[in-house]
C-alpha cells in the first residue's frame, strides 16, 4: 500500500530512502508502506491520509520511488486536490463501495495532475529542490538542538557543503532557514492553547535557542511583534 498525506495544519517532516521533507499545510505527500521510513511532527502537525494499491498509483502517477518520502506538486498548485481530499474524508463513512471507488479514481486523477507538474520540473531544479526538501526535513527533526548548523546536515545528508548553500542561495541561505524554522516553531507554540502556561524562555529553549535577549531580537525582526505581544494577542 502507498499512502497519500494531505497537510491540514502545523509542521511535520518525513523520510524515506534519499528523500524526505518537510510538511505543512497544503503539502501532498506520498510513503510506501512496503520500504522503511521516519515521520514526525511538530506543533500539532494533521493532515488527511488514503492508502492506496502500490499498482493503483504506479498506474495512474507512474514509478512511487520517483515521489515516495518527499512531495507531489507545490501547495500553490494544490487547492483542487486540498479541497477534493476535505470533502472525501468528510463523506467517506456514508459512502457505497462503488461511489468511494469513483471518489479514489477522483482523486488520483488530480494527484496525476500535481505528478505532472513535479515531473516537468529540469533535472538541476529536482536535483536543488531534493537538497532543500531533506534539509529542511533534518532541520524540523534536529531543530531542539542548539547545536544544529550547516555542517551537521550537509554531513548527514551526504551532500557538499557548496551544494547545500547553493539549494538555499535564494531564500537567504541555510543559516537563515535553520533559525527562521526555529522562530516559525516558536510562534505557534506562543499561540497553541496546550502552551499558555509555559514560559516564553522555555519554549525558546526547547525550540534551540539559547540566548533569550537574541530571540526576541531575532523574534521581532521576523514578526514585528515581541514574543510576549504575540502570546498576549492570543491569550
């Protein structure tokens, strides 16, 4: 079986052979069953899953290897198949066996579509994007760890250091995405209800900073807000 994920909300990752990623909302994802794999999640990651013959997709998307462990499609490019995969699992349980059949077929139609898009994508551009995707997998599943830097996942991913720059030389660079995923994290725990009686310095801890003024420095700078306007917001 191969299962299809939907990302609802918060932030997941996941890894399966060479690939992995990260997962937020919107995200579409595939992971066979039949070959091992890591998944985690953090602040409060849903999202909607289908599981699905491995020859069911292969004939509809083609080989699972080439998508299993990472995303099919960007999330800008998923709406359709956010909303159709909503609706499904809303009214799945009320279903014939012949009408969910017809959903499935649904619903893989608009996979192959997002499949598509993937595959048109150039060699070097898939080549980029898979260092981007198990970077930022590595750095949701390491990101309690102050000591996590660029050195680390270029040697746990396997991949050269200029390599690794190079995947994120347009989006500000490694360094920028490790602390941005730390303060990204950070802010959904400061307006998670299961948080609000946390301290503000333990959750920047347990989100790898260790120096509380650089936070709120780096915290503002990000969201215009200090850490404690942003919980006092959502109290």
């Amino acid at each position: 079986m191969v299962v299809i994920g939907l990302g609802i909300d918060g932030i997941g990752y996941q890894q399966q052979g060479e690939r992995g990623t990260q997962l937020g909302g919107g995200d579409v994802s595939l992971l066979s069953r039949a070959r091992p794999f890591v998944v985690g999640t953090r602040s409060a990651y849903e999202e909607i899953r289908l599981a699905v013959p491995r020859e069911t997709i292969e004939a509809r998307i083609g080989p699972v290897e080439a998508f299993a462990g990472g995303c099919v499609g960007a999330p800008s490019a998923s709406a359709e198949f956010k909303a159709f995969m909503r609706k499904l699992a809303a009214s799945v349980a009320w279903m014939t066996q012949s009408e969910a059949q017809v959903a499935i077929d649904s619903a893989l139609h608009l996979l192959g579509c997002l499949a598509r898009d993937t595959a048109e994508r150039s060699d070097t551009e898939v080549s980029l994007a898979m260092a981007v995707s198990l970077a930022r997998a590595h750095i949701v599943r390491r990101i309690h760890d102050p000591n996590l830097d660029p050195h680390e996942i270029h040697v746990a991913l396997g991949i050269s250091r200029a390599q690794l720059y190079r995947a994120f030389s347009q989006t500000g660079g490694i360094a920028a995405a490790i602390r941005d995923t730390r303060l990204d994290l950070a802010y959904r725990r400061l307006t998670s209800p299961r948080d609000d009686k946390r301290k503000i310095a333990t959750i920047a801890y347990a989100c790898g900073f260790t120096d509380i003024p650089t936070f709120n420095r780096a915290f503002r700078r990000r969201f215009d807000l200090s850490p404690r306007d942003v919980r006092t917001g959502h109290a």
